[in-house]
C-alpha cells in the first residue's frame, strides 16, 4: 500500500461535520434574568435594557424595599425582591455590585446561586489622585473570585465595558458596543453572547476563558480616563468579526 492510498479514508467513513457557525446562538427569549446589585447604576442600566428587549428581570438587593421601589421606577414588568429571591427565582443571574462587597454578597449566597448561570461584571478598581486603577484580586479576577466561591455555580464574565449613563438613558434606542464574553463551558459563554445580542447595537463576543478576566476587567480604568479626557461614554468594538 503506497503512502498515498493509507491516507484516504475507507469510503464508509462518516463525514466530518461542519464548523459551528459561532453566530449561530441559543434563544434566551424565555430566561429569568435576576440582577443583583440592582439598584446601582450597572445594575439599574442592564436591569432597564434586558426588559426593554423583552426578557423578564428581577432585581435584587439587600433590602427588599429598595428593589422593589427601584423595579417600580423602571417599569417594563421588572420584579424587585432581596438578593436571595432574586438569586432563586432567576435562570441568570448578573453581579452587579460594588467590588468592596462582592465576595462577601457571593458567600452569603452559595446555596441560592447553586446551578445557576452567573454572569460576573464586577470590575475591582482603586482611585487616587492620578485617576482609576486596575486591583487585581488574590484569585486573579473578580470573575475567577466569583468561579472560587460558587463551586456549584456555572461562572462567566460579561457586561464590563457599559457606561450605566447610556443604559440607563430612555432617549437611547441602541448602545454601540461589544460584549467581552469569557467562560469555562462554550454553551454558557454563548448564552451570555445571546442575552446581550438581545439588547439593539450590541453584541456578544468570545473573547477566551475566566484566566483572562483580569485585563478585561482593567481595561475599564483605561476607559474612565477617555471618558475624563474626551468628555464621552466610551465602549469598545472588535473589528473584522
């Protein structure tokens, strides 16, 4: 048998199937999305664009009366209840809260958030006098915090990059920009892509595993000092995708 003919495949060898078009995502249309961290500007701004788009949120907070107050004034059938409720009733669920309470929130909540697609945007930042900068977390990332406390929990990272002023805007229909999408498990990170192809002018992005996390989530330092400069609420588009 010559060199040749070893290399060809016996003719009953199955075909190999086609590449996965990577902008062929799931329907997300019918998933609970809570957003803890609800009632802060992040918060308040994905919460408002998702139910916009249609889907159903639920924000939490440690305080129920502060949720539901806060899901009154935004309207679009958002539901308010405390952190917990939020956590249990929801499909997704998207941390939004300030990085000095973030792991201790994400403790408390380990039994509520079990089985649960989280979606971490928490970006670890200090200010002085020169202006933001990255921390960088004795895990790695905020993210990778987030993967660290919630064993049973199914961890991404998205949503880093949105000026809450724009979100949270009614006069704006579209927000210009991409979603860095980061996880561990390919069908959760396409998930996440879809939730934020959900909201008109943006998309989701592929954009690696949690290792990568850190600089994604520091790269938001970089973009308050154009917003500083330029007087603007930058975002950011990946080119030729």
């Amino acid at each position: 048998m010559t060199s040749t003919d070893s290399a060809q495949q016996p003719a009953d060898a199955p075909a190999k199937a086609p590449a996965k078009d990577p902008w062929d995502l799931p329907d997300v249309s019918g998933l609970v999305v809570g957003v803890l961290g609800g009632t802060g500007p992040q918060g308040k701004g994905l919460a408002y664009r998702l139910a916009r788009a249609g889907q159903k949120v639920i924000i939490g907070s440690r305080a129920a009366e502060r949720a539901e107050a806060a899901a009154e004034d935004l309207g679009h059938g958002i539901e308010g209840a405390d952190n917990a409720e939020c956590a249990r009733r929801s499909d997704i669920v998207i941390v939004a809260v300030p990085w000095e309470g973030h792991g201790k929130t994400l403790e408390a909540l380990r039994e509520d958030l079990v089985g649960k697609l989280v979606v971490d945007c928490v970006n670890p930042l200090g200010f002085d006098k020169k202006g933001a900068y990255a921390l960088k977390p004795e895990e790695g990332s905020a993210a990778e915090q987030a993967a660290a406390l919630l064993p049973d929990s199914r961890v991404t990272a998205a949503f880093h990059h949105l000026s809450a002023v724009l979100l949270e805007d009614p006069e704006i229909d579209e927000i210009d920009t991409d979603v860095m999408v980061l996880g561990e498990v390919r069908a959760d990170v396409e998930i996440v892509q879809a939730l934020a192809g959900r909201i008109p002018g943006m998309r989701g992005i592929f954009a690696g595993r949690l290792r990568g996390a850190h600089q994604v989530e520091a790269l938001v330092a970089n973009l308050i000092s154009v917003n500083r400069r330029y007087k603007a609420h930058a975002g950011l588009r990946v080119t030729d995708v």
